[in-house]
C-alpha cells in the first residue's frame, strides 16, 4: 500500500496520533490528509480512510482484544505503539482483503521506521498472537452485563449505553449502537435554484457518478435528494465546483422543509456554519426575501461565504455574530428563526466517531445550559406569527425533547407545533432532533 514515497499505513498513523494523542477531530484530519494526498488512487485513500476512520470507530473493542493478548496494557503502551497495534488489530478482524502477515510485517516495519525498532519484536509477538487467537477471543456477556457487553462489543463508552438503555430501553439502544458502526451515506440536495433534480442527475450520470433518488413515500418532501457513490472525490466533480447540488444529510434537510419558508421572508439561521440549512432556506425562497446566516466566528463565517459563493445565491448573506448576545436590530424582525444549536453530536456518530471519546456526562450537562442560554436570546428575534426551529444533532433526551418542554414553559408567548426525534436506524439520516414553535400573535 504505498504510492512513490508516500506509505500510505503511515498517514493513517498520523491521523490516529492527531485525533486520540492531540485531540484533533477525526473527520477533519482525514478530510485534510485527503486533500493533500489526492494523487493517490482510488484504492489507496479508500483503504486509508477505512483503516483511520475504522480504528477509531472500534478503539474499545481493539483495546479489549490488545489487553487480552498483550502483557502490557493498552493505557501503558507508548502512544505510537499503541497506534500501530490498534490498526494492525483492526485489518486483522475486519479487513479480509489484507492477508493477516501483511498486517503483521507492515506494523513491524512502522514500529521502526518511528524509532521504536526496539519494540518490533513486541509489536510482532502481540499481532502474531492476535491474528492466531481472534477465533477464540471471548466477549463480555449481555445476559451477565449488556452495558458492558454492548460497549465492547460496539465500542461506545458505557455510560452513553447506560444513558441511552435508560432514555429509550434495550431494543431500541441496540439497534442505535448497530447503525453507529453503520457507513454513513453520502446525500445531496439539488441546488433547485440553479437546476432541476432531473437535470442533477443527467449531470451525475454524465460524470460517471451512481445517484439513486430518495424514495419519496420513506421521505416525503425530499424529491431533489439523491444517494450517490462512485465517484473518486467531490471536489473532482464539476457539477459539485458550479454549486449545482449541496452535501447535506436527510435528517439536517429536513430543517427547512419544517421551517417552510414563504416567498419574501426574512430568515435567521443562528448558529449556521457551514450553512446548509440556511442556503437550503434561500433556495426555498426563490430569489426573494432574504436569509442571514450567522455564527461566532469569522472563520465560520468565511466558511459560509464559501458555500454562498459556490451555490451562487444572492439572497442570503453571512455574519459574525454571537448567537449567546442579544443583537437589539433583530428583535421581532424574522420570519423564520433557525437555532440548530451546539450539542452533543451522538446522533452524527457515523461520521465524527470520535464524538463519543470526547463526550462526557458533565458535557451534556453544560451544553444543555448553554442552549437554553441562546434559546432564551435568540426567541426575541421571531416576529408575532413567525416560526421558531430548534434542532440538534443528537439523540441526548435532556437536549432534545427536555429542552424543547423546558422552552414551552418559559416562553408561554410560543405554542410548540411539532416535535420530531430521529434515530439513525430508522433511515438514511443521522440522529436529529427537531422542535417547531410559532410565536404566539400579540393581543390587540
């Protein structure tokens, strides 16, 4: 697996050493690792991103099954070691294509290559043992312990199991965790403004990309969506370079379609990096009205101002502005509010799989004040009539339908219209949380 100079199972350690040694987050080190390398072949920056994002996706399972076969423990191994063994545990189990003493031979060959040549033969002994003993390995038992048993064997921290067993019971939290390991697919949205969805797919097809339209009774609403694979890399398609079609995931489309913006409306998208949803409800108004997407900084913004350039719309603008400080030039002025707002992110486990490592109780505990915080700020900018939209993109009770009750009696001046929690294994889409609220209309 190596290209020129370029080892391709070296990038995939230095991805792992930036996300779990450095604390970088997963999907923009490997996006970033891809960009730089795209002269690799297809195969290659396949075989790089599954090995990186899989490690990390099954870290507690590898470390389970590295503590059975190694005398030194995983928490006490030097991190580049414990690295290079994770990865070669994970091609040994789930990477059939790669013959077990290439795995094994190329961890060796790392391992000294990063200076650890003393440590080979350790490196070699643990993986030889694993390769030779996974049929036999033996898991925690769900009938003895399911928290346990389940956090190993879908390697998610126990106490989202627990949280999750005690939100939604067993069943339920079995079939999240399975669908967590699940490959995320990738869905766009024609850019309706520019193209019709037939014509989108024309283009795909033109382009030698696979795009499958989403079935409209599953997911009524959603008849400019498609599923596509095949392609080498988006930024590879020109259709993607003239902002014909946005990446957007079903759950997070759904954002506008309850919003249901009319012709002529001024929308706030509060927290709206990198504005998906707001471009999606400037695409809904046809060329007119107008939508201000916001966020905190103006790194996000400028990352907005990219995808308004791409779409080339010209009715929506970005800007700075903390959503947590009351902004007195946008009281009761918006149609439309948008509060997709910081969260926990476990409904996105599919593709940010770190989210679950960095997580904690007390974290959920913070980010729920925090959004009650700029709920409570940003209500004042809906006009008597208009719409208030809170989502999250997560599946965290206390976040979600607590949240969404909680605002319902602090803000008696809103009426909450619709509710909506998703869970990733019913469809396509991530976890996603949706609450619509309409301000109530002002006596006299």
């Amino acid at each position: 697996m190596t290209t020129d100079s370029v080892n391709t199972r070296e990038l995939i350690l230095e991805i792992l050493l930036e996300v779990t040694e450095r604390g970088q987050y997963s999907h923009l080190v490997i996006r970033s690792v891809l960009e730089k390398y795209q002269y690799l072949d297809k195969r290659e920056r396949a075989f790089l991103t599954r090995v990186a994002e899989g490690t990390i996706q099954r870290q507690i399972e590898l470390d389970y099954i590295l503590d059975q076969f190694s005398k030194v423990k995983v928490r006490k191994m030097k991190p580049v070691i414990r690295a290079i063994l994770r990865m070669g545990v994970y091609q040994l189990k789930y990477m059939d294509s790669v013959p077990a003493s290439a795995a094994c031979n190329e961890a060796v060959k790392l391992a000294k290559k990063k200076g650890f040549g003393q440590l080979s033969g350790f490196v070699n002994g643990v993986l030889r043992g694993v390769s030779r003993g996974l049929d036999q390995l033996t898991y925690p038992k769900e009938s003895v312990d399911a928290v346990k048993a389940w956090s190993v064997c879908y390697s998610m921290p126990e106490w989202i199991v627990a949280q999750w067993i005690g939100d939604y019971g067993k069943e339920r939290t079995k079939e999240i965790l399975a669908a967590s390991l699940l490959e995320a697919p990738i869905t766009v949205r024609a850019n309706l403004e520019r193209i019709t969805p037939e014509a989108l797919a024309e283009r795909f097809k033109e382009e030698g990309v696979t795009a499958v339209p989403l079935d409209t009774e599953k997911y009524p609403g959603l008849s400019y969506a498609y599923t596509i694979f095949g392609f080498d890399h988006l930024n590879g398609l020109s259709s993607f370079k003239e902002g014909l079609f946005y990446v957007q995931d079903i759950s997070s489309m759904m954002v506008a379609e309850y919003a249901a913006p009319k012709e002529g409306d001024h929308c706030i998208d509060v927290c709206a990096a990198p504005g998906g949803k707001s471009i999606h409800l400037a695409e809904k108004l046809r060329g007119t009205g107008h939508v201000e997407a916001r966020d905190v900084s103006e790194q996000k913004v400028a990352l907005i101002d990219e995808n308004i350039k791409r779409c080339r719309l010209t009715n929506i603008t970005a800007k700075c502005q903390d959503a947590t400080v009351l902004d007195e030039t946008s009281v009761r002025t918006a149609d439309v509010l948008i509060a997709d707002l910081p969260c926990s992110g476990l409904g996105v486990l599919r593709r940010k799989t770190d989210i679950k490592y960095r997580m904690n109780p007390e974290g959920e505990e913070s980010l729920v004040a925090l959004q009650r915080q700029i709920l409570s700020v940003v209500c004042e900018y809906v006009k008597p009539g208009g719409t208030l939209i809170y989502s999250t993109c997560t599946i965290h009770t206390a976040e979600n339908e607590g949240n969404a009750r909680w605002f319902e009696q602090t803000h008696p001046e809103f009426a909450l219209d619709t509710m909506r929690q998703m869970f990733p294994e019913e469809h396509l889409g991530d976890g996603f949380f949706i609450a619509k609220f309409k301000r109530k209309q002002d006596n006299g």
